[in-house]
C-alpha cells in the first residue's frame, strides 16, 4: 500500500494544492476555514519542535504558529518537493525528510508536538505508525490523528480519479482508535468538515509507569 500511495502523490504532487484549495472552498467556505477544524486541537507553543508525518506540500503550515520549529516526513518525494517550494515562500526553515510513517528517523522524545494528516487509512501498518509517532513525542505530548471517513471515501469510489484507489477495500475505514497504545490517556475521537473527516487525539502520559 505504502508503494502504491507514494506512486499516486508523486504523480499529483504539482496539482495537488490547486485542487485541496477549490475542494475546502467548496465543501467549507474555504481552505483555512476546513484546516482550522483540526489545527486547532493541536498545542503549540512559541519554540515548540511540531513535527508533522506525511506532511505532503506542507499546506497545514500557513496556518500555524510561525514561532513553532517545524519538521517533515514525506514517504513522496513530489510531496516534498512541492514543500521545500512552499517553504520558501512562506520563509519557513523546517527539515523535510524522506520516510515511512512506520520508522521514523528520530530519537525518542524529542517533539513537542506530532500530528498526522491524511493517509494512515492505506499505511502498510497503523500500529507501527503510531507506535512510532507515540515514540518520538515528548512526555506529556497530545498527538493528533486525521483522515477520510468511510462517507467520503464512498463518495470517492465514483470518482475518475480517485476512484481506483477506493474501490475494493478489504475494511471499512474508521478512525484507527484500536491501534492507539494502551497506555495513552485523554484518548478521542470526532468527525469534522462535515463528517467527512474524523479527528483522533490522545496523549503521551507526562511520566512513565512504574
């Protein structure tokens, strides 16, 4: 799956913000009105190291904390390239890095912040992705966790485009709640832009157990 996907972003990559830009203003009135929905559950404080996996052509970044010290992870590598332009646009210096959501090439607990948008519905494997993101958040970190509902994806079942890439799903998607560590607290789970996207947050206990 993860080679498939990647296959897919390289290929939309130049056209890829045109088109998420007509489609937020469409469905939500506008791009930083649809963002905003999410953005706002994450914490971010001025410094604060944010690091965001599979963070494609950086679209979220013009709507966060310009303070923040930003890093990414791309497993496409016309995502990122679609980034650095991004980045230099917006005068932002965050290291992008080409990698799998699933081994993530970090220490541990070294963000402030981690969040994911778009994408773990196809990961090769959830638990290892997440375990991965629970990894490399500090102690204390809310993570954040946002992809397609089964609605929307229905929707795209019928779509020219997209429509190859929805059909003949072996499950039903759903919010990857039962993949989320045990020992995570304050764990939730909610749909936003109109249900078409479902929103999942936990926290990285502020000490270890004993």
């Amino acid at each position: 799956m993860n080679k498939k996907y990647r296959k897919l972003y390289d290929r939309i990559a130049p056209i890829y913000d045109l088109t998420t830009r007509a489609y937020a203003y469409f469905r939500s009135g506008g791009e930083e009105e649809r963002r905003s929905e999410y953005l706002s559950e994450l914490e971010i404080k001025d410094e604060d190291k944010v690091l965001e996996v599979s963070i494609g052509t950086g679209a979220n970044l013009r709507y966060l904390p310009r303070a923040a010290q930003f890093f990414g992870v791309d497993i496409s590598r016309g995502m990122l390239k679609q980034c650095k332009k991004k980045l230099s646009r917006l005068a932002l210096d965050a290291p992008l890095l080409l990698s799998a959501a699933e081994a993530l090439p970090f220490r541990g607990q070294v963000f402030d912040v981690v969040y994911h948008v778009g994408g773990i519905n196809f990961f090769d494997d959830k638990t290892a992705a997440i375990a991965e993101m629970t990894r490399v958040a500090k102690l204390g970190t809310k993570i954040m966790i946002v992809d397609e509902t089964e609605k929307i994806a229905k929707a795209y079942e019928r779509s020219l485009g997209a429509g190859p890439f929805y059909k003949d799903r072996d499950q039903t998607i759903a919010a990857p709640i039962d993949f989320v560590p045990t020992e995570m607290v304050d764990v939730h789970v909610k749909e936003v832009c109109g249900g078409e996207l479902y929103c999942l947050t936990f926290r990285k206990p502020a000490a270890t157990p004993a």
